[in-house]
C-alpha cells in the first residue's frame, strides 16, 4: 500500500523549509466543503511583496494535487480567481508528476519560486485591478510558461499571427510598401509569413512609416492618417479594397436610377444638356435632397426637394457625372421605367441587382479590410494590424435630383479604424516539444535519394527544425511515386528537388532557403526539357569518385535513401 503522509509531516517539511515561515500548522480542514484535506499556512520570505499562503494538501497527495491559495496578490499572469475564492486566487503552476510526496513537494515549491522570481515586479502593485493589464500580462507568460492549453486560447483569439524569422527587422523590408503572405482563416484570423509558400490565400497589405504621431487619436481614422503621413491616392488604394471604397478622396460623385420614370433618348438627353446649361451659369439652383438611408426591406423613399443653390465645388462634379450619364443614355435608348421596390408585394423576387443591394446593405458593408502599419523603431519595426468596413465611414451626402437620375455627391468626414497587435511565433514556439535537439538541429545534413524512403525522411526532418538540407535525386515525380511517398499530385511532373524544396518551405516557415540546396536543372530546347546532374552518383566504375565526395564536403551527416547497393559500398568507403 502507498505510503501518504499525514499532517505533521507537511509541518515538518514547512518548518525546516528555507525561505518560508510556518503560520499555521497543518490539520484536517474545519470546512465542511472540503473533505479528505490538509490545511496549513505559510509565509515566503523576502519578496517584493509579502506573500502568505493557504496550502491544501490532499490526504492521497501525491496521486491528487496540493493547491496554493493567497489573498495576498491578484490580477497576475497563472493566478486563478475562481473556485474557493473566500480563501484567494490559487496558482495554476502545472507542476510535473513526482513518485513521492517529499519529491513531489519539492517540485512544488521550486515551481512556485520560479513563479514568484518571473512574476513578482517593483513596477506592478500587489492587487492588479486594470483589466487591459491584466490581459497584457497573461498574454505575455502564455508562451514562457509553456503553457499548451494557454497558447492554444490565445492563438484562437489574435486577430493576426506573424510567423517566422526577423519580421520584426527593418533590414528584412527593401520597400515600405508591399504584401504579406498569408493564410486566413474562416474565422478572419490572419497568419502571414515572413516568406512566400505556397498554401497561403490571402494577401495583407503593409507600409512602414518612420514616426508614430503624438496625437494617437490620429490612428483611429484613416483619413487622418493618410494626411498625417501624406499617402497618395495609390497608397491609399494599396491599404484599403478599391471594391470597397471607391476612393481615399474626401469628396466624390455618384449616380443613382430615379424609381417609376421613364424617359426616350431625345427627352433624356434634353434633359441632361438642360442642367449643364444651368451649371455653367454664374449662379446655379437645382432640386436637392437632404441625406437619406436607402434599403429595400426597409422601403424608405427619398424625403422631399427643396430649390437650393448649387456650391462652385459641387458644379465640375456634377457636370463630369452628367457626361457619363449621356453615354449611357445614347447606349440604352433612354431610361428605362423600373418599379420603386417599397411598391412590390412581399411575394415578388427581387431582381439580381437589387438582391445585390440587398446582400450588400445586410452583409457588404460589414466586411473588414485589413492592412497592417509597421512602425520603425530603431532597426526594428512594431506592427499594427489596422481594419474598417464600409460600415464605419462617416460622410455628408447632398443629393441632387435631375428628373432622369439622382446625383450625390458625399464628403467623407472619417473612416473609424480598429486596431490590434499582432502575436509573433518564434521558432521555439512554432516546433515546441516537436523539435529536434539543438545539437541535430544544427546539423548540415546530406539526403541522397527522395523517393518512397527519401521523400518522407525530408519531410520528417523538416517538421522536426532541420535547415540546413542538401537534396539528390535525378527523377521526377510520376504517378506511380504518389501512393508510397510524400508527394502529392500537384508535384506531378516536377523533378523530386525541386518539389520537395517547395515543400521545405511550406512546412518550415524559418527555414533559410539558401540553406535547402538542390542538386541538378532543368535542360530546355524547343520540344523537349531533360533534369540533368541531380542524381548524387551514378555508377561507381565510371563516374569520377572525387567530384562525388566533394558535395559532401559541408555536410556533416549523409542519408543515404537510394536502396542501391553499389551507394551503400561507395558512401562506406568514403566514410
């Protein structure tokens, strides 16, 4: 039978503990919520803030867990404020498994102190009441705690994921303006990597500036910040969806069909030539109409027209619309007679225009753009992930009515900005218990032969952190190599090199790729293409032994995946 402990070993083992004074001695606990329990109270000396705990120690401990429990802190990174909260928040210190429950304390207690020297900071009070603190804080632990079930919850809630080398260096970017590559999830979340691979759907725009602004509130409107850091309209479409924003201009013009009019050719155009007459005047006075909100299930009309005078700005604008309306007119034989939609009977369809209105006023609208900003600082940059929907523009709209179409003309007032910081996943992070040791990690290591052995060897090596990967093989991919090996029927056609370097990089965001060397090249002329000098060594009685032992000069380890008799006898030799 196991050996478990009773109450004055736990006081013993606390007594004669260095670092600690002993409050309270251990008993069975007097709450009658807690059964089969060991209750004591300690005190850790020398911190930065006095710390007492409650320890409850399980009768079966160690085949059940201690708990530590404090009133002394709150609000840090692995203290859980739940449970038995009348007696504090207790430490969630994910402690190994021990055989013993003096081995197993003293994993306790050295989980706890390591806890204490990674936590416990002059610059933070004993009670962390500031939420956006608090959050900032476990976020930051998650991972240096190694924490699975933490790094999972918080990869689920970054909005973005940066992944692999030297993102974060200004030397990585020779344009300030550009693309990341990235694979977007169907829950919007965004990895980009620091390379191109070849599974990625989704292309994030970047641009780096020098300085952020003293005003922050500066980065809350894309509006302000195009005038801030004085982008053009090209920079501007590069951040921002063209199909969403017709322009990054604060004012713009735009046509939209009058309901229940129809008009011929000859009238319509009259009518046209009448209003551009009537703007050319020194002063000018059209129907207008004060700002509305259309959407076809809610049925509103368009509210009445006043007589007004038409501002010089708006003249030019109107004129260059009514020219583009012209062609149309000419094109469609006139304007044509449409239904007014708050007119159709509920049991009606709408048209395919109007259904992609509709779709737009219910969905469109709410769609992010996403871009990010990086921030130099140094020789490093800080990014920003920015995002807006059509939903967040501001704009004062002044709508004019020309019998044949309602002409609007919208000065934007700002476009709201949202803003997240990114999650960056180190190499560490991205291999985690999956990786090799360092020491074979680093390793420069020679593979001959990637067919059915070879191809999985390369692919196993690559998920396990190996970079630096010399690749042999003379053939290229044929159906038959599918079903017993790791490529895949997209590689058909390719030589074996050059497939699974691709696939080196999709798997292995931080490799270096000049540190993946394939061996051999495609031969061209005008019908017929040949992969030449891939096969590592061909024939050991004619082909020249020193050349062959020369590609292995930088290699410190040769797998050999060829299944051929005479490499095994050569490669032996050489060893």
């Amino acid at each position: 039978m196991f050996d478990y402990k009773n109450a004055q070993f736990y006081t013993d083992y606390f007594s004669s503990l260095e670092g600690f004074s002993l409050l309270e001695e251990f008993k069975d606990s007097e709450d009658e919520k807690e059964k089969n329990l060991y209750v004591g109270s300690v005190e850790v000396l020398n911190t930065i803030h006095p710390l007492v705990l409650r320890v409850e120690i399980p009768f079966t401990f160690p085949h059940n867990k201690l708990v530590f429990r404090t009133k002394s802190l709150s609000g840090y990174p692995h203290l859980i404020h739940n449970g038995k909260i009348e007696y504090g928040d207790w430490f969630c210190l994910n402690t190994p498994f021990a055989e013993t429950p003096e081995e197993q304390l003293n994993q306790e207690i050295t989980r706890l102190k390591e806890w204490i020297s990674h936590q416990m900071r002059e610059d933070l009070p004993a009670i962390i009441k500031d939420a956006n603190v608090k959050k900032a804080l476990a976020f930051a632990n998650a991972y240096e705690w190694e924490n699975l079930d933490e790094v999972k919850e918080f990869s689920s809630i970054a909005i973005i994921t940066f992944v692999g080398q030297e993102i974060q260096l200004r030397s990585s970017y020779k344009e300030l303006t550009g693309y990341f590559d990235c694979v977007k999830s169907p829950d919007n979340r965004i990895y980009a990597f620091s390379h191109n691979i070849d599974v990625t759907n989704y292309k994030l725009p970047y641009i780096i500036v020098k300085e952020v602004p003293e005003n922050v509130s500066i980065l809350e409107d894309f509006l302000l910040m195009k005038d801030f850091y004085g982008w053009d309209e090209e920079t501007c479409h590069h951040l921002l969806s063209k199909s969403n924003y017709k322009s990054a201009k604060k004012t713009f013009v735009w046509s939209s069909p009058k309901y229940e009019v129809e008009y011929t050719e000859e009238q319509a155009l009259n009518i046209a030539n009448d209003v551009i007459s009537e703007l050319e005047k020194e002063e000018s006075y059209l129907d207008k109409k004060t700002p509305f909100i259309y959407s076809i299930i809610k049925k509103e009309q368009f509210k009445e027209t006043i007589r007004k005078k038409i501002p010089p700005c708006h003249k030019k604008l109107i004129i260059e619309e009514l020219k583009i309306l012209k062609k149309e007119i000419i094109t469609n034989n006139g304007i044509k007679y449409i239904e007014a939609p708050w007119h159709k009977v509920s049991e009606e369809l709408m048209t395919e225009e109007e259904e992609k209105v509709e779709d737009w006023v219910q969905f469109g609208q709410y769609v992010y753009d996403y871009f990010v900003v990086g921030f130099e600082h140094g020789k490093e940059i800080q990014w920003v992930l920015f995002f807006t929907n059509p939903a967040s523009i501001k704009n004062n709209q002044i709508s004019y009515d020309i019998k044949i179409r309602t002409i609007n003309i919208n000065s934007l007032v700002s476009i709201k900005m949202d803003k997240a910081s990114p999650q960056y996943i180190t190499k560490e992070m991205f291999f985690g218990r999956g990786a090799l040791c360092p020491i074979l990690a680093g390793k420069h290591i020679a593979l001959v032969g990637l067919g059915a052995i070879g191809s999985i060897v390369a692919d196993v090596l690559t998920h396990s952190g190996i970079q630096y990967i010399g690749l042999w093989d003379g053939d290229i991919v044929e159906p038959g190599n599918i079903c017993r090996s790791s490529y895949q029927l997209r590689d058909l056609g390719q030589s074996k090199v050059d497939a699974i370097k691709t696939k080196i990089q999709s798997i292995n965001p931080f490799v270096n790729i000049s540190e993946v060397i394939p061996h051999g090249y495609w031969s061209y002329d005008a019908n017929f293409s040949n992969y030449v000098n891939g096969t590592f060594y061909g024939n050991v009685n004619y082909n020249n032994q020193e050349e062959a032992v020369k590609q292995l000069d930088n290699f410190d380890l040769i797998i050999d995946c060829t299944g051929s008799n005479e490499m095994l006898h050569f490669l032996e030799s050489v060893n």
